[in-house]
C-alpha cells in the first residue's frame, strides 16, 4: 500500500521548524561563545591588572628607598662646612645648604650681592670640557658686611653641555695660609665629587621623567645607589679625619692577623698593579706571631693609604717590595715595610707629607708632574692610625729611586705566650 505524500503545508511547517531550531541553536553557541570570550578578557585584564600592581608596589618600594637615599645625600650636603648654592641655566637659585644659609643669611643678602654677578659674568660658557669645570680662581666678596670666598663651578653633562651652576661659598679668614689650604681642598673635594654627583643628577632625572605607572629602570636605580655610596664613603672618610684633627678617634679594638689583613689588600689592590705593570713581592716573617690589637677597619684603612700610593708613584715595570716581622726590641713591636722603586720624595716636601692635604709635587723621569686624584690625606690618615695604636709610621725616600714606610706597632702579647 503507498504511502501517502505529506502535504505542501506539513513540508513547510517542518522546514519552518528547522529554521527556528537552527536560529534558536545559533543564539546559544552564540551566548556561550560570548561569555566565554568576556570572562577570557576578564581574567586577561585581572592578570593584567595584577601585574600591574606587582609594577606599582615595587616601584613605590625602590622610589621609597630612592628617596631615603636622596634624603642622606641631603644631609651630606648640609654637613659641608663650604656653603653650596646650585642654579639652573637662567640663573635661579635651585638649592642651598646649610653652610651656604648661615654664610648668606637671607635671600635679599643674597640677591644684593656680588654673588649675583658671579653667575652673570660666566653665563656666555656653554660647552665644556668635564662634568665639574672651575670658571675661576676663588675671588673675595662682601656679602651681608662680612668678607666670603666664592668660587663659581658649570656643571656639564656627560656631553659637555652646560647644565648648570655650582658657587662654592666659605668665609674668609685672615690666615694666608688657611685660606690657600682650604682654597686648595674645595678644588680637590669638587674634582673627586665630580664622578659621583653627574651620575647621580642623571639618573635622578631619568627616573623623575618616567611614567608614573612604567616598570623600575632597575639599571638606573642601581647607579644611583653605587654612587651615593661613593658619596657616603667620602663623607665618612672626612667625618673620620676631621676625629683624628680632633683627638677623638673613638678605635675598636681586637686582635688582628696581618697576614690575613695583608692578603686581604693584596686582593684588593692587584688589578691596580697588574694594569701599571709592577712586579710586587710579599715576605713574612714569624707569620705564625704577627698579631697586633687594633682596629681592623682604621689599620686596614692606612695600610691601604700606604700601599695606594706606592702603586700611584711608582712609574709604569716598578716593583713593590711589602715585609712584615716581629722587631724584637723591649717591647716587641711587629713591622710592616712598603717599599717601592718609584719617583721618591723630595727633601722639600718630606718634612711635610704627613700634614693633611699636603700634595707635593712629584716628577716621573721624563720631568712630568704626577698628579693622581685625591684630596692628600692618606699619609696623614696612615700616621695618625698607627700613632692612636701606640705606634709610629717612619719615612725613608730618595728622588728617583724610591721610597720605604714602616710602620712599627705593639706585638700583641697573648697570655699563653706571656707565660711560655
């Protein structure tokens, strides 16, 4: 029996059917499709945003530790004895130190002075040859009716570009002598600042200049630190010196080995005297009895002086010669020799190489004057550590042969050996 052909309008309600089937089934993929899509790009900007975040706090961190940082260099500056007055390229004033405060009073003091001009006079010079440049030999001024040294001070880039203006500011003295000395030692202080303190500016910048919400430049964070603490080192050092002028040197004693000491400073110090080329030969003598009671930071610190210059002053293939023993005399005392073949000293400027920040006028074979960095401290530094240990720091030199420091200090006397 045949079965009989659906109508033309069952054909159309089932095909009608389908469509809506197809068009409801499409709405759900359609729905789910995009719920999933909004919860992918929900989780994306959470992942994001916690990212984000991560950024945010390290960043507030190291910004919090960058200005802890800045805060120390701050009072660095205000423990400066010379007043400091830094201005920008149109000649106003950025900042001032403490120093500079008392020394200039008000800022109408300021502005009706010959400091003023100071800057005008030099304001053409542009370009320059290195990051801290002197425009001038220190000149007195009147300044609120009382006499004040100011020397002016451009302050480059690294390429030479003119940035700014440093003044230098100290009250004048009636001492001849004092004035050269200090006039002498704020040239010296502003070219050992100068590697620290460009650095430091740029670097500051860099970071200032940055997006609020950009990650850490972590490579600038890291030079600004390194060269604060080339800053704080320098001013720990001066804080020490001017202890040592004072006689209140506060030492740490304990017993120190100097073998241990002496390797130690070798260590330290044979890149230097690879790259001059010197030969460096090291003898000890009763290794096993060369202990002394110090400080080990402040002896370490003269020994270093000592050895520092030897590799400075000695011309390029010298040799250095260190020897340490027990010199048995009543009491025994142990030395340390450090003996060079270098340009020697003259005997003009012996009598005063310990004085602090004597710097003599040494020559090389050729006649040139050697001049390495440095504020002429460290002989005095050497003496006054082994004197404060109860010792004595002797020079012996001859120009164009070499020189020979011998410290000599307490052997330490332990009870076991007390009693054999």
């Amino acid at each position: 029996m045949a079965t009989p052909s659906p109508s033309p309008r069952d054909v159309g309600g089932l095909v009608r059917r389908i469509q809506q089937f197809g068009s409801a089934t499409e709405q759900l993929f359609s729905r789910l499709y995009g719920t999933l899509s909004l919860r992918h790009a929900q989780e994306k900007r959470g992942q994001a945003r916690h990212e984000l975040e991560k950024r945010n706090r390290r960043l507030r961190r190291l910004l919090r530790q960058r200005g802890m940082r800045l805060e120390r260099l701050e009072a660095i500056l205000n423990n400066i004895s010379e007043g400091i007055i830094l201005q920008d390229l149109n000649g106003s004033v950025i900042e001032t130190n403490a120093a500079a405060r008392e020394i200039i009073g008000t800022d109408r003091n300021l502005w009706n002075s010959e400091i003023v001009r100071l800057f005008t006079n030099f304001s053409h010079v542009q370009q320059l040859s290195s990051e801290l440049t002197p425009l001038d030999q220190p000149r007195r001024l009147m300044v609120a009716n009382r006499l004040v040294n100011a020397q002016v001070v451009a302050i480059a880039d690294s390429h030479g570009q003119r940035v700014g203006t440093l003044i230098i500011l100290r009250p004048d003295t009636a001492d001849d002598s004092i004035h050269k000395v200090k006039a002498s030692l704020v040239e010296h202080i502003s070219h050992e600042l100068r590697t620290p303190l460009t650095p430091l500016r740029l670097a500051s910048e860099m970071l200032t200049a940055a997006p609020a919400d950009a990650p850490p430049n972590r490579r600038m964070l890291e030079l600004l630190s390194r060269n604060v603490d080339i800053l704080e080192r320098m001013v720990n050092e001066m804080i020490d010196i001017a202890a040592m002028s004072s006689g209140i040197l506060t030492m740490q004693t304990q017993a120190v080995l100097l073998e241990d000491m002496v390797m130690d400073l070798y260590d330290e110090y044979k890149e230097d005297i690879a790259e001059a080329h010197h030969e460096i030969q090291i003898l000890f003598k009763d290794a096993d009895r060369l202990i002394v009671q110090a400080d080990p930071k402040y002896l370490r610190w003269a020994l270093s002086n000592v050895l520092k210059n030897s590799i400075q002053y000695t011309e390029p293939n010298g040799r250095i010669y260190v020897r340490v023993g027990v010199l048995n005399s009543d009491p025994p005392h142990v030395f340390i020799e450090v003996e060079d073949t270098g340009v020697g000293i003259s005997p003009d400027d012996q009598p005063h190489v310990f004085d602090l920040f004597f710097r003599g006028k040494p020559r090389g074979k050729n006649g040139k004057l050697i001049d390495p960095r440095g504020l002429g401290q460290g002989l005095y530094v050497a003496r006054s550590v082994a004197e404060a240990h109860g010792g004595s720091l002797r020079l012996r030199s001859e120009v164009g042969k070499g020189s020979q420091f011998r410290f000599l200090l307490p052997l330490y006397q332990q009870p076991a050996l007390m009693a054999d």
